[in-house]
C-alpha cells in the first residue's frame, strides 16, 4: 500500500462517525480507579501552573461540573473548590449528581482546554452541549480564557515525554479530522 493510499485509509478511519466512538469501545473494560491518583495529579499540575485559575469562579467554586466527553466510556466529575477540589472519573451508568453538565466529543473538549476553540461557537453550532447551571459554565469559562498558555500542556506535562507526545499526536489527529 502506498503511503497516499494509507494516508487516505486513515483519514477515511479518523473521520468516521463510528471510529470517533471507538474509544468508547475499547476503553469501556477498563477499571477507573487507577485513573482517579492520575486525575488528581494532573488537576493539581494545572492549578500550580495556575494559581489563580479558580478565582472568577466566586461563589460556583463548590459546583459539580460534568465533563462528558461522549465518545469515551466515563464521565469527570470536577468540584473547583480551593479547599476540597476534587476531579474524578465515573461510568456513565452511575450518572452523578451535578450541577452543570459540559458535553462534546473528547477532542472537541481538548482543543477548548487547549485554547483553539471558542466554546461559544460550540455551542451555537451544536459541538458543544451545556446543561444545568449556565452562569457556573461561563464562570468556569471565564477563568480558563484568563489562563497563560495552554492546560492541556500543563495535564500533557505531568505525564513527562509520553503525556507530551501523546497531546502532540492527538493535536495531529485533531487538525486532521477538520
């Protein structure tokens, strides 16, 4: 097979509607409780990186945000609060309480934490579904515009070389698809 016969079979794979929910799939099996020290780790990194990330949240600082990204087989369930901040990964099947809910495919979600994406147009255009307590969405989206650089380098980071090569192929992936 050519390399353009290749490269065509692979965007074809990519672009897919059902390859996007492959994830879904093949990580359904997986256990998460090996993933909840990891998550904290990570959450801990963007919050050193960025101090004052959770600050224009006020009083939405104990909110439950859901974050789904649809394609995979859990939810994050993240309470910003300084004293108590906590993000956990949960099936879907135990549908969490929350107060707010942020929806998207988990690429769509990487590129609005990595700052490629206006979560407005999301929205509007339908990539972006927000439920439940709209203005503790926006003042969770207000603080991430606030942020110097990208988060996703900073949770890439925590990981080392593997987490940063990882987030450098999915950015490819991602430029790819459009």
């Amino acid at each position: 097979m050519s390399a353009a016969m290749a490269g065509n079979f692979v965007h074809s794979f990519l672009s897919s509607r059902q390859a996007q929910y492959l994830p879904k799939k093949l990580l359904s099996p997986i256990p998460l409780s090996p993933l909840q020290p990891l998550l904290q780790r990570m959450l801990k990194a963007v919050v050193e990186a960025n101090p004052g990330i959770f600050n224009r949240l006020g009083m939405h600082r104990t909110k439950r945000f859901l974050i789904d990204p649809v394609n995979m087989p859990f939810v994050l369930l993240l309470v910003p609060d300084p004293e108590n901040l906590t993000i956990k990964a949960v099936r879907r099947s135990e549908n969490p309480s929350h107060d707010a809910r942020i929806a998207g495919t988990f690429l769509i979600l990487l590129d609005m934490i990595d700052g490629n994406l206006d979560g407005d147009a999301l929205f509007f255009s339908r990539d972006l579904i927000i439920e439940g307590d709209t203005e503790a969405v926006v003042c969770l989206r207000n603080a991430m515009d606030d942020l110097e650089g990208s988060v996703a380098d900073d949770i890439a980071g925590v990981l080392g070389k593997p987490g940063e090569l990882t987030l450098t192929a999915l950015r490819k992936i991602r430029l790819y698809d459009e």
